[in-house]
C-alpha cells in the first residue's frame, strides 16, 4: 500500500455497504457485505487508501496509547495529561488504596492480581473524574439558567460525555486522563445542550460564546481521543 506497514483486517456479515475504520493501534479494520468479492473488497480499500495512509500515520505519531487498562507493574497511565507509572505494592492490609505520588500511581493492596488492581485503579480515576466535573459544572453553571438534574460518571466506549432531555449529564470515567482544559471543554460542551439539544449552529455558537478557543479541544479529541477510548 505504501512504505508504512499497515495492518488490514476483513470481516464479512449481513451488512448492506463496507465499512473502513482505522483502530487506536493503527489496525484498518474492514467490515464488508458477505456478498462481495476478494476482488471488490480490494478495490474499495484501494480506492480509500490516501485516507487510509493518512489516518494510520495520524494514529501512530499521536503518541502513547492508554486505553486498555492491563493492571500490571510499570504499565504507563496518563492523569490530567501528564504520564505516570503504575506501581504495585503488596501489604497486609485488608484495606486498599490509590495514591499519586512523583509520577507514580501508587496501589497498595494484598490483592495485586491484574483484575483487582483493574479495579482499584478505574475507581479511582471515576472518583477524580467526578471532581474534574464537578469543578467545571461549578464553574460554568452560572453561565446558564438550568441545572443539572442528576451527573453520573459511568463506562462510555465511544463518548466522553452526553446529555438528555430531562437535563441529565453523564461522563466517561476515563475524561481525568486528559489534559483539564480539554474536560472543561467537554463540561461546557454538554451544559450548552441545555440551551441546544443538538449540534446546530446555534448550538456551537453557544459553546463560543462561553470558550472561545473551543475548537483547540475539539480538535485534540479528534487526533488523541483514540488513545484514551477502549477498542
């Protein structure tokens, strides 16, 4: 395909068109009609394969990924932006914590097995995601003659935040691992669905008004959200 070596994988189902997509470790993932050649697979990928080369060299350069949390000993984990080290120290203790301390992100339990320190460390992030948001809703909800009805920090695999009808405001537990300009961007975001329950032009004229250089974090989402988001 060029100089750069890329990973394409095909699927094929029951699905009507093809579908190409390009996943956080650079893999082109191709997903085609059951009823379509080798020979028309190939030619669909040739025909996209400028977009291709430029989303993989886009996925490669945006440097480390953080979005399969693997639990284990010297693992990197991004906070706020900033790069630590996960560390793993065995106690006694029957009671575990989470502590952040010169660049290393600290547990201490007398469970260290992957799938619990998996959950030590998600619980934490969720606990400081809560408070990221919380001081940007403080921050903003001046801004604005509703409220919040009720804000939840849950799992999201494609968003880092929503907001419905009734006022409801959910995040993504893993917003705290970007830098905190960008979550403020992302609270903003969705209080101005309060005014605009949509993406019209009235509606990103509300995010403006408020965060003027809104679209500096909208387009960091778009070329780093992939190493955050879990494949």
């Amino acid at each position: 395909m060029s100089e750069l070596k890329i990973d394409v994988r095909v699927t094929q189902s029951d699905r009507k068109s093809m579908k190409l997509s390009v996943s956080a470790d650079g893999t082109v993932l191709v997903e085609a009609p059951k009823a379509m050649s080798k020979k028309q697979i190939t030619a669909l990928i040739d025909q996209k394969k400028s977009w291709i080369i430029s989303k993989v060299k886009q996925r490669n350069a945006a440097g480390t990924l953080y979005n399969n949390l693997l639990g284990t000993d010297a693992e990197k984990i991004s906070y706020l932006g900033r790069e630590c080290v996960l560390k793993l120290e065995e106690t006694e203790a029957t009671k575990a914590w989470v502590k952040l301390k010169n660049g290393e992100l600290i547990v201490y339990s007398n469970d260290t097995s992957p799938e619990t320190v998996k959950s030590l460390v998600e619980k934490w992030f969720r606990e400081k995601t809560k408070a990221e948001v919380e001081f940007w809703i403080k921050c903003y909800q001046p801004q604005f003659d509703q409220v919040p009805n009720r804000i939840v920090i849950k799992e999201q695999k494609k968003r880092w935040g929503s907001c419905s009808n009734k006022n409801n405001l959910n995040f993504n537990w893993r917003l705290s691992m970007m830098p905190t300009w960008v979550i403020a961007y992302i609270v903003l975001h969705e209080l101005c669905h309060f005014e605009e329950l949509n993406h019209s032009s009235a509606f990103w004229e509300s995010v403006e008004k408020r965060m003027p250089e809104y679209e500096k974090a909208n387009q960091w989402l778009k070329d780093n959200g992939h190493r955050f988001l879990p494949e």
